[in-house]
C-alpha cells in the first residue's frame, strides 16, 4: 500500500495544489451532525479521516455562507459568515485547524458574479451602482438556467430594472465600478485572513460583461468573456499574493471552445487553474477524450496547469453518465493525467443520480439527482443524518456506502485509494511529462515520465493493444489483474484501465 507519508518526505518541487487531488464537498450533502437533515460545517470535520484514508490533498467547500437558499448557497447574502443551517464561524475554524492539522489544505468557493438579492448592498440606496441597473431593459440578454427568461427584472423598491445572469433573486454586481471591486477583494482578504488555501472561483468568466450592455451577436457575446476580465484576474491573483505564492484560484469556465478557456490560465498571472467542462462533456471514446486531453495540455503549454474535472453537483454523476464500469476506467484516467484531479464527493463511492419524486424536487434547474446525501453506512439514514434528509437518501445505500466500500478490495472507493496512493508515492505522476501512444483502436495509452503508462480500453468488448516492447508489471487496474504484461500484445478486458511500470531492464 502506498501512503501519503511517502510522498511527503520526497522534496515539495510543485505547489500543493499541482501535488494532489482536491475533493469538492458540497456541504448540504456531506454529513449531518446537528440531526436537522442538512449537511453541516461539524459534520465535515467529523469526516475528515476519510478524505485522508481516501488521500486528498485539500477540499474545497461548496457555499456555506448565510443565504435564502434559493440556489442553495450561491445566492449569498453575507460574504464573511456562515449560515446557521451549517454552523458557526467558530465551526469554520475548528474546521481549518482539523484540516491544517491533517495535511489537508481548505479551499472555499467565492461567488463573485452577483449576490442574494438578501445580500444588504441590494437594498442599499448609496450602493445602488453596486449592481447593474437602467430604467428599462437595455437588452435581450437572458439567463443561465436550462429554464432561461429575461436576465433583467424590475426592482419593486426602486421600479428600475437589474441584470441577473441567474435567477431574480442572485442580481449581478457591477464589476465596471471600482467600489465594487475594493469591496469584493475585501471578501478574499476576510477569508485568506482566517486561513484558506485557495478559492474556488463561481463563474468566473461572467466578471467582464460588455460595459455598454450590447446585444450578444452570432459569435460574439457581450454578457460574458470580455477583456475586462483579464485585468479583474490579475487584480485578484495580486490580493492571493498579499498573502504568499501558494495561495490557489481556480475558476468555473463554460466557453465554447478550450482555447478561449485558457486565456485566463495559460499566461500565469491570472487563474492558477480553470474547471474545463470539454472532458466532461465528452463522448465515451479513446479519439474524443485523446482529442481534448492533447488540445488543453497543448494550450496550457509550460507555463499552465491542467484542472480535470468529470462531475459536480451541476452535473448528472460520473458512474450514471457512463455506467459503473467505464466509471471505473475514468478514474483511472482522471488521476493519471497531467495536471490536478478534482473529486466531487461520492464519485469515489461510484455514486449515481438519485430518483427524486416530482413531491421532493427543490432544485430550479434539475440538479438534486446529484446532490442527493452522500451514504456512510447501511440503515435509516445512511449515516448522513439522524432525522430528514433534505433530499432522499439513495435508494442503493445499504449496499453501496463508505462502510461496506472501505472493506472491499474490489469497490470503487478501493480503487480510488489505491490510484490516490499511487499518485503520492510516483513522483512521474504528479509532475512527469505525457507522451502518447499509439495503442490501436479503441484504446487511450500515454507514458508519465519513462517508467509508466496508463492505458484505458474504451470499448467494452476486449481489444489487444501495442504500448511499446517488452513487459511491465501492473501497478492499479479497475479490474484484479496483478503481475506482469506483455507491451507488445496487452490484452485489455472489456472496460478496463491499467497502470504499469516497465521493467527496469528494458526502459
Ligand atoms: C455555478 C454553480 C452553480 C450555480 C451557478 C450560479 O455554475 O456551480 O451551482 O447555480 O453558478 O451561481
């Protein structure tokens, strides 16, 4: 078994947040200590251990901030405090201190395109400029939800009207205003004050918007992605140095295409990292994924580093998506690639998207299925809550949870500890180049470094690849295969992913 331990003592050559995987915890569903049905800041804390027997490098916090919880968080109506739902500030940083204490670093999500409509600036009248407002609708400019409407509403308090990327109820600040800006770095001051390692940055690319709100054209939108927000980004990257160079932003990206992404990441003055949704968006085959893993190592060249993401709780789970199986090869590739993996919780339990009955539904935009409480144990409950789930507990959990996942070699939460481990104890892992192979149909191989290689079969029937000549031993493999290979004839079952060492002799 490899150990965290291990790697540690090797010499630190990268920052933490390119050394290992970040774990996202969205809170309402992690684990409940109070007994009220949602997820809390001490039920986190209380959790901790299984993030490190997992073998994380840091978590990041989904919302915990005070808000109506019309988006659940990301309408945030106090930047600098924490929702009774989930506990205290002193929770907070009883929560830091457990995780600092572990190894871990904290990284927490900073909702910085618009606020609560809750949020006191909104009923301001000397910070009316904080916000986006005309008489009437300058433009045809509409939201973001699958259920899209008008992005402007009419203030009843002051009958104009205000931008809102989201719903009414998150109205968009005024990033054009200076006040805004001071005001809003303040917030990252408030909490790399009390400790954070980074923050996770809600989307981003919506804090340049076209200051003469023009209409969004074919090709060209005017509501997102404009230059504006380079120099935002740099600016926020200079408040993360105030206090040091390992403080890490990485931001939410939905563009429409990876080059456009890596403007805000590949100079290295602005985001440290971008959430990328190409991979995630992709179709199950070995051409599509080498295709946007090879462009985005491209773009990012030398100087950018790789974020790769395969679900959050935006998104429809890994292992529904692509079934139980090929949720297990992609693991095996999302730790393996070059760059830093990001974890949403309970993909490492194999997770799928819950039911939720029309009488249980609470998300506006048909996100709950993934949200649905992460399960600890068998029972009522699943050992997330003693009392009423905000949202139902999978219908699976008596069988698939951390419990009964810990103690099977061949569970998926097995199978993530010992990528996880590997990682940690491979140097090429972490910080190695990536070459490709050339493996034949159907299969995805690259080398890190020269020792290993990585190679999934993305079909599910067996194929036979080429990786080179020679033998290696498998290192992981989702399936039981332990032993040695064959690298000029690798036969490759159904589904499976493996990760091998050369044999010495033959490197
Ligand atoms: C981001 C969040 C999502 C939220 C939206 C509005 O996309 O990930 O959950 O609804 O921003 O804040």
């Amino acid at each position: 078994m490899y150990r965290l331990a291990d790697a540690r003592a090797v010499a630190v050559t990268q920052p933490w947040w390119q050394r290992g995987a970040i774990y996202q915890i969205y809170p309402r569903s992690f684990a409940d200590s109070g007994g009220d049905g949602v997820g809390d800041l001490p039920g986190v804390l209380g959790k901790l251990d299984h993030l490190v027997d997992l073998g994380v490098q840091a978590l990041w916090l989904s919302p915990f901030y005070p808000s109506p919880m019309k988006d659940f968080g990301y309408d945030v109506a106090d930047y600098c405090g924490v929702d009774g739902l989930f506990g205290t500030l002193d929770d907070f940083d009883a929560l830091i201190a457990a995780a600092h204490a572990r190894g871990l670093k904290l990284v927490v999500d900073w909702v910085p395109n618009h606020t609560s409509d809750q949020h006191p600036w909104f009923s301001d009248p000397g910070r009316a400029h904080f916000y986006v407002r005309r008489e009437e609708p300058p433009n045809h400019w509409r939201t973001q939800f699958t259920h899209d409407g008008p992005a402007w509403s009419r203030d009843p308090g002051r009958g104009d009207v205000y931008l809102h990327s989201f719903l009414p109820a998150q109205p968009d600040l005024n990033w054009d205003e200076p006040e805004v800006r001071e005001a809003m770095h303040a917030t990252l001051r408030f909490w790399l004050d009390r400790g954070v390692d980074g923050f996770r940055i809600d989307v981003v690319y919506r804090l340049g918007k076209d200051p003469a709100l023009g209409e969004n054209e074919p090709g060209r939108r005017h509501d997102q992605d404009w230059p504006s927000i380079h120099p935002r980004l740099r600016a926020i990257r200079a408040v993360l140095e105030e206090f040091g160079e390992e403080k890490m932003a990485v931001g939410e990206i939905y563009l429409s295409t990876q080059s456009d992404i890596a403007r805000y990441v590949a100079g290295g003055q602005e985001l440290h990292m971008a959430h990328n949704f190409f991979l995630l968006e992709a179709q199950w085959s070995a051409a599509a994924y080498r295709e946007v893993i090879a462009e985005w190592l491209e773009l990012l060249g030398e100087r950018g580093w790789a974020a790769w993401c395969l679900g959050n709780h935006d998104h429809s789970r890994l292992a529904t998506r692509l079934g139980p199986a090929r949720a297990r090869a992609a693991a095996v590739l999302l730790v393996t690639l070059r760059g830093t993996p990001f974890i949403f919780q309970g993909d490492e339990l194999g997770l799928q998207d819950v039911p939720i009955p029309p009488d249980r539904v609470v998300d506006v935009d048909g996100r709950d299925p993934e949200r649905a409480p992460i399960p600890w144990t068998a029972g009522l409950g699943a050992g997330f809550t003693t009392g009423e789930p905000w949202l139902p507990i999978d219908p699976e959990a008596d069988r698939v949870n951390a419990a009964v996942q810990a103690d099977d070699p061949g569970s998926m939460l097995s199978l993530y500890r010992r990528l996880l481990g590997l990682r940690a104890a491979e140097p090429a892992l972490r910080e190695g180049p990536q070459g490709w192979l050339q493996a034949g149909e159907d299969v995805l191989a690259f080398s890190r470094g020269p020792e290993l290689l990585v190679a999934v079969n993305f079909a599910s029937e067996p194929r036979t690849a080429r990786l080179g000549n020679g033998h290696a031993e498998v290192l992981v493999a989702t399936g039981d295969r332990t032993g040695g290979v064959d690298l000029d004839a690798l036969s490759l079952a159904p589904d499976e992913a493996l990760v091998l060492r050369r044999d010495e002799r033959e490197r």
